[in-house]
C-alpha cells in the first residue's frame, strides 16, 4: 500500500490507521522515537496519519486516514 511520497508499505501487516489527533497516540509516538520501531514516511510534511503494523512498528504519514484506509481497501481487493 502507497503512505505516500513513494514509500510503500506491505498491506498485510497493517494493524490499524489511526489519526494523530489523540494524545494516546501522541504518546504512542514518543515512546517509539527512541527505538527503532518508528518510521517516518512524511518527507518533512506534516504527520496525519499513524501505521500500526503487526511488528509494532509505527509509521508516520502524511496522508489523511481516510485516504490511507481508501487504498488499504483497493489493496486488498474484494473481500473472499
């Protein structure tokens, strides 16, 4: 799945996409910076948007949530 500015992100592993709008997931992202579980994919824009991935690496991008769980879901393809 495209996170935008070419990065590329295997679909299977997204756990959830979520806003950057809450303090839970601020904290999330201050406890990952110093590991290497964080990944920022914004090219210096402005985070919007949180990947959790099954690995617990959170990744960083500049795309709106609902634009990232739109391709998430032409990704996957239709439902089996």
């Amino acid at each position: 799945m495209n996170v935008g500015h070419g990065n590329v992100v295997v679909a299977e592993q997204i756990v959830a996409i979520v806003a950057l709008d809450s303090l839970p997931v601020k904290r999330l992202i201050e406890s990952a910076k110093g590991s290497t579980k964080l990944i920022d994919a914004t090219n210096g824009r402005r985070t919007r948007a949180v990947i959790v991935t099954g690995s617990d690496h959170l990744i960083l991008s500049s795309l709106e949530p609902a634009t990232l769980a739109q391709r998430l879901g032409t990704d996957r393809g239709p439902a089996e």
